[in-house]
C-alpha cells in the first residue's frame, strides 16, 4: 500500500507497486486523515475483481489483451459482469443475503480530474434504503454500504482513453461460505484424476469441495449454476456421504467458457449465492493419464516408472510437439519419451491427423541408484500446437518397496 501526496510520484515505484498487486492512493494533504476506511479495505483480498481493457490507440494499450464485449459478457457471466453503454462501462456485483457489508472501489492509474471521480456513481437495481457512503481521493472512489439489498448493485465508470481502471468488490458478512471446482477425467483404461480445465464434449462429473460447509442446510437442494454464451444449465448438486464438503452432478462440458456458481441456504435459511472468481475454459486438445506403472506414488531408488497418456485433438488436425521435463536432473533422474519415436530438434512429436482419435505418449522415470528415501521428483509433461498447451503433473517420492 502506497500513498502519495503531491504529483512528484516516481515512475519505478508507481511500476513495482503494480506489478507486485499493490495499490497507490495520490491525495491531497488535508485528505491524509480520511483514508481510515480505505486502508481498512485495501489490507483485505477483495471478493471481486475487474480491470479496464477498452480498446484504446497509443501503443502501450495495443499491447493490452484485446476483448470483445461479447467475450466480456461471457466472461463475468451471470453474477458479475462489464458492459459498455453510453461512454460508461458498468461492473455488477451481486449481492446476497448473507452479505452484511458491501465495498466496492475504482482505483485509477493516474490522478484523475474531481470531475471524472464524481461521474463514478453506485446503486442498486432495486429500490433500497440503505446508507451508502462515498469517499473520493486523488485516484479512487471508495463505496461502502452497511445492510445492502439483495441483488446486483451496479457501478457506472466513465470512459476514459488515458486512464485505466480497475475495480474491486469485497462482501463482508456472519457467513464466509466459498467453493473451488474440479472435475472428473476418467481414461480409456480407467485411471480416475480430478483436473482444472475440463474437455469440451466430455461427460465428466463435476466436484464442488465447499468451504464453511456446516453452514449450509443440506435439507434444502443446493444447485449448481453454469453459464456461458448461448449456454445456461442448472444442477442439482449431490453430497459425497464419504467426504464432508463434497458435492458433485453428472454434466456435459460445453464448447464455450463458462461461469460457475452455487446458490443454497444457510443454517439460519438465509439464500446464499457464491461465484467463482475465474471463468471456466474448456480445451479442445485433451491430454489423460492412461496407466502409472509399477505405482502411482512411488519410485525405487535406481528404478524406473512408466507413464502412458493419451492425446486427443476434438477440433481439427495438427501437429503436436512434445516435452516432458524432471526437476531433480541434477540430481541423477532422467526423463525421456520413448514413444512416439518421431523427433524433432527439440523433442518429440505426434501427428494427429483424425479428430477424436487417441494417440499414445509413453515416458519413463528413471531415478539415479543413489538417493535418500523420501526425496520428491516432480514430471512435467506438455503437449503444444501453436496456441493450444496441455499438461500434465506427476509427483514421485523415492521408496525402498512399491505400497
């Protein structure tokens, strides 16, 4: 946390600051005194966070990801989102009925004109009565709502071409209910993981591990919401009886980025809603764990393990080049892709020439005859077409037996 007074700010400090996730606050010195409640929200992560990518024509903004308004749309969804409309940009967040506090801050890059900082307006789509208090800074505008309303408060931020925004949401309240999302990869052979970026097509199971989940009434159905462009599901989510804080629901992936939330009721039978702060992908080149031989977990000392995956391409035909890489080389373990045989100059390579077909990787560990009991080799294996990257990780801890 930076705060400045004055325009003589150091351009090396204003770029380490950012680069690091820091905030700068410029102000005025007789604003010093009121910055208690901003400070309070700026040591906190936010709930929420979303950034200015207007397209813009000086050369450090071309450099910027470009995004459409649909892809902005697609992206924060359902529950939280960003629209340009009139020369404003709009970010909602919403809000449920566990949330006792809301804040909601635009921080600026540069020191903004009173003007633009005034034209930065708060309110909720519904009617309420709730006090909201506005602080104004050199290059921030803080809101914050004590008992706010159910629904999706809305945040209108005029366009400006030299200076970006970015702005952040953080909910406070009795209950601090999240989740995280894996799902389910399932091999030809059988070989079971949970992974992060789904394949499109797929039928997989979804898994919603949920934090504070003695809070939930699980009496009362807890739903999983799925939205994307041209995509909209709800499931009915169904506890794991053998893992507490375990919910899951049979799904088809989508072809499109899709956001994900949960909605339920609390203990007290207050509705809840939760979203997930980032989009999910899904990717059209699928790479599965087939078989890890002779163990999954461990690795003798002078031994060998045999990893087999599968590739699969579900849009087109490509080229495929292949990696796969060691952390403890140095140390005497070596890893090598004894199948496909077809090299290049960098590694190996597969020529997936059917969609939907499956093409076999081989690789094996080999660890060095000595070494402690106990010590970690981390694989890394990737497969990459121009844009498209997949990998996959795999841990092996050194064991004098196979368990």
């Amino acid at each position: 946390l930076g705060i400045w007074t004055g325009d003589d700010i150091d351009g090396n400090f204003t770029r380490l600051a950012g680069s690091t996730g820091g905030s700068i606050y410029r102000i005025d010195d007789s604003q010093i005194y009121d910055l208690k409640d901003i400070i309070a929200s700026s040591t906190e992560s936010f709930s929420f966070l979303a950034y200015d990518d207007s397209d813009a024509f000086d050369d450090y903004y071309r450099r910027r990801k470009r995004r459409s308004i649909e892809e902005e749309e697609e992206e924060f969804g359902l529950l939280s989102r960003r629209r340009r409309q009139g020369g404003y940009s709009q970010a909602a967040f919403y809000v449920d009925e566990t949330v006792g506090r809301l804040t909601i801050q635009v921080t600026f890059d540069e020191l903004a004109d009173r003007r633009l900082l005034e034209a930065v307006t708060m309110s909720s789509e519904t009617e309420c009565d709730a006090q909201v208090d506005a602080s104004r800074f050199g290059n921030m505008v803080h809101y914050a709502v004590d008992c706010p309303c159910v629904g999706q408060w809305i945040t209108k931020i005029p366009y400006s071409i030299s200076n970006k925004w970015k702005f952040a949401a953080r909910t406070f309240g009795e209950y601090s209910i999240g989740f995280d999302v894996m799902f389910e990869q399932v091999s030809t052979t059988g070989y079971n993981e949970k992974i992060r970026d789904p394949c499109a097509g797929d039928r997989t199971t979804i898994w919603i591990t949920l934090y504070q989940d003695n809070s939930i009434d699980d009496g009362v159905a807890l739903n999983i919401i799925l939205t994307g462009k041209s995509y909209e599901q709800i499931y009915r989510l169904t506890q794991d009886r053998d893992n507490t804080g375990q919910w899951s629901t049979r799904m088809i992936v989508p072809n499109v980025a899709f956001s994900v939330a949960v909605r339920g009721t609390t203990v007290e039978g207050n509705v809840f809603l939760r979203l997930l702060n980032t989009d999910i992908r899904p990717t059209t080149t699928c790479l599965r764990t087939e078989r890890i031989s002779p163990n999954q977990l461990t690795i003798k000392a002078g031994g060998e393990t045999s990893i087999i995956m599968s590739l699969k391409a579900k849009d087109e035909p490509k080229r495929y080049d292949l990696y796969c890489m060691n952390d403890r080389r140095r140390d005497g373990f070596e890893t090598d892709i004894s199948r496909p045989s077809s090299k290049n100059g960098r590694g190996s390579f597969h020529d997936v020439k059917e969609v939907d077909r499956y093409y076999y990787i081989y690789v094996k560990v080999n660890a060095p005859p000595l070494i402690d009991v106990g010590e970690i080799v981390n694989i890394k294996c990737y497969a990459r077409s121009g844009s498209h990257k997949v990998y996959k990780m795999y841990s092996l801890m050194v064991a004098n037996v196979y368990s």
